[in-house]
C-alpha cells in the first residue's frame, strides 16, 4: 500500500515551476536530480491549457513517487486529483481546503513575514507553512522580506514544518535549513538554471549535511 505523501516527512528541495517554455522537460529533469516536492504555479495560461500541463506534471511526477502542489487554484487542484494545494492570502482557509481535497492532500499556506499567520495555518490543520522573501526575488520583486528569526521560531514553537522561500540559491540556502527550514522553495534557481540536475544535486548537498549533523 502506498503511502500517502502527507505521511511523509516534508523535507527537502521544493521546487516551484516557472512560465518558460518545455517545462515538462526541465520538471523531469529535476526529478532526476532528486528533487522532493512540485509545486504547479502559472499566472498566464488559459483554465484549460494550466489543466493540461497540470495533468501532465502530475502524471510525470507520481512515476517518480514525488507529489504535486497546486499553487492559489483550489479548483484545478480538485479537478485534477492533485496531491495538495499552496494558499495564499485570498485563497479558502486550510480547513475548508482538506473537507475539498481529502485528508491525505498535503495543504500549505503562505505566512509571509508574519508568524501569527503561520500559528493561525496550523491550527486549521495546514501541513506546513511557508515564508518569505528572504532575499530579493526575481520573480516578486516587490515581496515583503522575511527575517531568519521566524524560522527559528517556528522550529521551536510549531509542530509543522516551515518551508523558506524568495531568491534562495545553494550558497545562500544552508543558513536557512540551519535556522530551520525544513524545505527550500526555488524558481529560479533551478529551473532559470541551464543545468536543473546539477542544481538539485548542490541544493541536495546542503539538506545532506545538514542531516549529518544531526544526532
């Protein structure tokens, strides 16, 4: 029986797709690479052409035992039986997410800079939380900046994971899983890099070492 992906401890790379051409390519490719979580977000397409890549991802990621997140659409994450949904601030609450998707659907929620948020996501029985920007973002240039302080925090006051965010790479992403951050949200950093494999493999070294210095 397998077992469902909210079972699972939530760690690692999370990566976040971007709009660019042949995505199903470059999300195969961080697959390879050892990549532990997709997220499906697209601002631009039309309902039907993101239900379509959207499938297409979900079929491709689940060969690799990874599970898909759909980023701010409740709906496409239902209409397809997508492994979870990430929410955002306009988005329905964590609650009324998991009565749509199930009890196993993995729900995330965006907390910003603000931990009374994050407190708020768990006790409506978010999975994890995420925060950011921690570094100026590419793709929300305008984002408000998280301080490192709230994943510390959180890793001593919450019992769900949090997940860091906003222009993070391999040589400023280990700070963040040492104040902790279970996962690291990237874009850019690795599907705006020319060889998404051999970024995975140095955003994969930093969760390794961490563990080993685990007790």
């Amino acid at each position: 029986m397998t077992v469902p992906y909210s079972r699972r401890r939530l760690f690692g790379l999370y990566g976040i797709t971007d709009e660019g051409p042949g995505l199903t390519r470059r999300v195969e490719q961080a697959l390879q690479g050892g990549v532990s979580m997709i997220q499906y977000r697209d601002k631009t397409r039309t309902k039907a052409q993101r239900e379509y890549q959207a499938l297409e991802l979900l079929g491709l990621c689940h060969r690799f035992g990874v599970p898909v997140i759909i980023n701010d659409d409740l709906d496409l994450a239902i209409s397809i039986g997508a492994d979870g949904v990430h929410l955002g601030q306009n988005d329905p609450d964590p609650q009324t997410a998991r009565q749509l998707l199930g009890p196993d659907s993995i729900i995330g929620v965006s907390c910003y800079n603000r931990f009374q948020l994050a407190a708020d996501a768990q006790r409506k029985d978010a999975d994890y939380v995420a925060f950011g920007s921690f570094f100026p973002s590419g793709t929300k240039p305008g984002a408000v900046r998280a301080d490192i302080a709230l994943l510390r925090r959180a890793a001593e006051e919450l019992r769900i994971p949090a997940v860091a965010i906003g222009g993070i790479t391999p040589e400023n992403g280990g700070a963040l899983i040492r104040a902790g951050a279970a996962m690291l949200a990237v874009i850019q950093g690795l599907f705006g890099q020319s060889d998404i494999g051999a970024a995975c493999s140095r955003f994969n070294q930093l969760f390794a070492s961490i563990k080993e210095l685990q007790p």
